[in-house]
C-alpha cells in the first residue's frame, strides 16, 4: 500500500498547446493570420507530445560539450549536442519558426511566425536562440545585397543540417557584438580588421559572448579603419577549409542549459564587410531589434509554460477536503498568473502584427513599443515563474518537473540583447530621436480611452510623464513601466475578452493593486479568469 501513488497529477502531455491556449488563438485571429491555423494546430500537438517533452529535458539534463580538438589532435572548436537537441531545433527549422515570414511575407506572416516560434519556445527554450538569431539576421543582411544573395535561400531553408561542412544549402546564423571590456558598450569594441584587398577582411580579437557557437556563420563587430563595423564571418570558408574560430570555453550559466554560449577568438579571421564601414551598429541594430522582439515572444511562451502547468497541477490535486482549484485562494493565484501571461501574449502579438506592414505608423509604432515591451515582459517573467513553481509544492522544486528549469531560464531573456537600464535608456533616446514613435504609442493608448477610468487616468498620468522625460535618465524606468502597463491595457481592452481586461486593469492599474499575485479583487470573476489556463 506504501507504495500505490494517489493524488499526484498525471503528466501533462498529449495536449494541443496551441489549441489550449486560448489567449494566443484568439491574437494570432485578430492580427491577420487565422490562415495558418492548420499549421499552428500541427506545431501544438507536436510540441505538446510526450517524446518531445523528453527530448526537451533530455536537450537540458545533457548540455552542450566543447571538444577543442579530435583525438589525433587537429584543433575542431566542435560543440556537441544531445540528439534531443537536433531533435527539436529540427521540428522548429522545419515548421519555420526561424524564416517563415521572410520566406513566404503575406498579410500576417510575422503574426504567424510569432505563434510558431512560441510554441516551440515554450517546451524548450534553449534551442529559440539559434532560431532567433537566424530569422533576425535577414533585415541586416540585406544591406549588402550581394551577400544576401548568396546567404539568404541558405536561411529560408527548411532543412536542418548540423555538420559543418562545405556545400550546404542551409544555415544558421548566430551573432558576437559584446567584448569583456564593455558588455554592452558595443562602441568600447577592440575587435580590429585589416581589408585583405580581395573582398574580404581579417578579423583579429576576443569576444565575450558568442551564442550557438555551432552555427555556420555569425555577424561580428570589428573596429575597422572608417570606424565600427560589421561582418558575416562563417565557419566555413568558400573553399572547403575551416575559418579561424577558436571557441575558448562554453559559458556554465545559470539556465538556457542546453543552448551553447561561449568566448571565441579571431585570429586574422576572414570576413565579409556588411553594409558600410563604420556603420557597423546600424547594420546590426535591425537584428538586435528583430532578437529583442523574440526576447517578448519567449518570455511570453514562459508565462504560457508555467501558468498552465501550474493550472493543471491544482486541478488534478486535493488538499483540506477539496481539489485545490477550487479552494478560493488558489483560484484567485491561478487566476493573476493567467492574467500576466495573456497580457505578455496579447502584447508579444500585437508587436509581431506591427512587423508585417512597413508603413510609416507600423515602422514608428514598433521602434518604441518592441523596446518598452522587451523590457516589461521580460522583467515580469521571473517572479511569475517563481509563483508559478510554488503551486507545485515540493514538486515544483525539483528538476523532474518543467518549472524549476523554466525559473531558471525567465532571466535570460531580461539581460539578452540589451539589460534593464540599457533598454530604458534606449527608450528615452527613441523618444528624443523620433519622436514620431511617442506619437505612435500614444495612438494606441488613446484607441482604449473611455472605456475604464483607471485607464484613462493612467494615460493622462504616463503623458505627464513622458512629456517630462527628455534629458532625464533617472526616470527611465518609471516612464518605460508606464508606458508597458497602458499599452498592455490598450490592448486587452480592443482585443481581449471582457473579463480580462476588466481585471486587468483593477489588478494593475487600480488603486488596489498588489506587490504579489493572487491578491485579486474577489468581486471578479477568477474562476472564469482560471478557466482560461
């Protein structure tokens, strides 16, 4: 009799993740690509399968190995895998998580590719990074055209090929900006390269963080003659010989296990100059921007991981005479955590369907608001994943469970491609610089006005703010949480459901509002609110 188990919840898995998952079927609806919910409906049941849960934790409990030299000594730089890996970066190349919108651009194909790249995201988030890197790489590669030819029918490939070896029709990309000495002061770069006067350039230099270190090629910053300046630097070099790419070590971090990242050297490595010389941050801005939107998305598939395995540990649960969903308090927790993820959702999509037209609304739109919304969202994931685990229990805390490795993972999302004060700052800069962006997210606070008070004070409030802003960095922080919050608002009450955006903003906008989840107003209807996860 010890040993018969009862009340444990059974594994989650076999479910479709995309048509359980309400809030994000609902905005892949409303921001044009309803036509891809025959394929979003295969990448939910295929991401949501028992074997792929295994190979995701598989991917993490065996990370990356860095093998500097074979066995007769010839020096490699390899990265090896767990196959699980290959298994996963494999299903999401082919169902095109990386360049599904660029490949095939049509009315919602961002949206669509969005929704694709967070399923996948949201079972294992380590293999995102590649993925990422190689969608956000287009927009800079088609700064020199001549190298967009050669490159990109490589990235809109489908297939998945992860030798290195001369000859491939497909690639993935990666991407090393920041040095030891500067972190995110890319301009402190002391990276040099010489024109070789064939083309090409010598690189010589070290950097800090290079991510999927295995990829087949990745744009660098190097200090050139005319100034900072970006190149495509592969792995492999046109004739067949390997390019000089010494990783030095794998970086042992604190989650996003089974994702390589290293430090790497260049020793008169050979480059292709990409876009002008010493233009090299505004060739690899357009891929930082690309990556910071998918640092949203991937934050946003978190919260969808933890609160809807939380919601399903309570519902197959009993404690004190009754199943732990229904006990009123942690229904109103359910409840709080499922309102943080469809707004992080709600909010991700809205930024995706901003990329799929270039007009100049659009263009204005998501030069501020990707950045206000990389860092809300990515700041908010952390603590949600942290209450999230507690409704587990003891369970929550172990490894055998998905949210001790998704706690450990929220962070990195948050200090990728540009941390707190360097994201807040970059939004008063876009503020100062265009300000035709303040116009743009002022549109879409005001296409919510009139309907809830809190709101509206709220706006009036952050245009007070905004408008005080300028030359102020001390305030950046609180003008970029106010700015995530009403535009957070405006969205969910245009797009979402009635009760969530009521709660909404009493729970976060109100003036009621609480440090901690699950401190709902009862007079809502968290039950129904629940339901949703």
């Amino acid at each position: 009799m010890t040993h018969d188990v009862v009340n444990q919840a059974p594994p989650r898995v076999d479910l479709n993740e995309y048509l359980t998952h309400p809030a994000l079927t609902e905005a892949v609806g409303r921001y044009g690509a309803g036509w891809a919910t025959g394929h979003l409906t295969g990448v939910g049941a295929l991401v949501g399968r028992g074997d792929f849960q295994r190979d995701a934790e598989l991917a993490n409990t065996h990370p990356p190995v860095f093998s500097s030299h074979d066995r007769w000594g010839h020096r490699v730089d390899a990265v090896e895998f767990h196959p699980g890996y290959h298994r996963i970066i494999g299903a999401a190349i082919e169902n095109g998580a990386h360049t599904s919108c660029w490949a095939e651009p049509r009315p919602g194909a961002h949206v669509a590719r969005a929704a694709t790249f967070m399923l996948f995201a949201q079972i294992e988030p380590g293999h995102a990074c590649p993925v990422s890197m190689t969608h956000a790489v287009v927009p800079s590669l088609r700064f020199t055209p001549e190298l967009a030819g050669e490159w990109l029918p490589r990235v809109f490939s489908r297939d998945y090929d992860p030798q290195l070896r001369a000859g491939k029709t497909s690639a993935i990309f990666g991407m090393a900006m920041t040095e030891k000495q500067g972190g995110s002061d890319v301009r402190a770069n002391s990276t040099r390269a010489v024109d070789a006067g064939d083309g090409t350039w010598r690189l010589t230099g070290h950097k800090w963080f290079c991510s999927a270190p295995q990829s087949d090629a990745f744009l660098v910053l190097a200090q050139a003659p005319g100034g900072l300046s970006c190149f495509l630097v592969p792995r492999m070099l046109p004739g067949g010989d390997r390019n000089v790419f010494r990783i030095q070590r794998l970086k042992d971090k604190l989650g996003n296990r089974s994702n390589a990242s290293s430090e790497i050297e260049l020793d008169g490595t050979v480059g292709w100059l990409l876009g002008e010389e010493g233009r090299g941050v505004r060739t690899i801005i357009e891929m930082v921007a690309q990556t910071r939107l998918d640092c949203v998305l991937g934050s946003a598939a978190g919260m969808r991981q933890s609160v809807a395995e939380a919601a399903w540990h309570v519902r197959n649960r009993s404690a004190f005479g009754a199943v732990l969903i229904d006990q009123p308090a942690m229904t109103a927790v359910i409840a709080d955590l499922q309102l943080e993820a469809e707004a992080a959702t709600w909010t991700a999509m809205r930024l995706a369907s901003a990329y799929d037209s270039d007009d100049d609304e659009s263009v204005a739109f998501r030069r501020l608001a990707t950045a206000v919304g990389k860092y809300w969202v990515c700041k908010r994931g952390p603590n949600h994943a942290y209450e999230a685990l507690e409704c587990l229990g003891g369970n929550g805390y172990t490894e055998a469970f998905p949210l001790a490795r998704r706690y450990r993972e929220q962070p990195v999302m948050a200090v990728w491609e540009g941390s707190g004060n360097v994201i807040a700052l970059d939004v008063l800069r876009a503020m100062a610089r265009e300000p035709e962006s303040v116009g743009a997210v002022d549109r879409e606070l005001a296409s919510a006005l009139g309907v809830h008070p809190e709101f509206d004070r709220h706006v009036a409030a952050t245009r007070k703010l905004v408008a005080k802003a300028a030359g102020d960095p001390a305030s950046a922080r609180r003008v970029v949480e106010a700015l995530a919050l009403g535009l957070q608002g405006a969205v969910l009450i245009r797009e979402a459901p009635a009760e969530i955006a009521d709660a909404f903003v009493a729970a976060r906008l109100g003036p009621d509002r609480s440090l901690e989840y699950g401190a709902l107003d009862p007079g809502l209807p968290v039950a129904k609110i629940a339901a949703r996860a």
